[in-house]
C-alpha cells in the first residue's frame, strides 16, 4: 500500500514540475532549495512529501491495530 502510495505521489509531483508537460506547473527557485532534483523534484520536497504521506498512513496502521485489539478483547 505505501509503495503504491509513494509512487502515485511521485507521478503527481513529477507532472506539477514539468516532467510530462513543456512547462512546468510548480516553478521552484533553485536559490531557495538544495538544487538537488530527484527526476524533476526537488530533492527535499520529495522527501518531505514521501514522509507526509508514509507518517499518515504509519499512524493510521497503529491506531488501527490498537481499535482491532480492543474490540476483539471485548
């Protein structure tokens, strides 16, 4: 689930800055981040964006389990 997640955002971010399209949607000022892009993305957004997502989903997987084990206690 996560691999599919992270690589649905990668396509996403890929296209917003200019890797399916002639121009890019997002415009990233390359004075202002690392200058280090992964494909056509930043290196740092990519980053912040993979641990948004695998955090939610972290989280959502633990409160889970821990609402499976308290309603199969009962």
């Amino acid at each position: 689930m996560e691999a599919s997640l992270v690589g649905s955002e990668m396509c996403i971010r890929d296209s917003l800055t200019g890797g399916f399209t002639e121009s890019p949607v997002v415009w990233y000022d390359n004075t202002e981040n690392l200058g280090v892009r992964l494909a056509t993305i930043p290196l740092e957004d990519a980053f912040y964006g993979t641990l948004l997502i695998l955090g939610t989903v972290y989280f959502y997987e633990k409160f889970e389990a821990k609402r499976s084990l308290s309603l199969s206690s009962e």
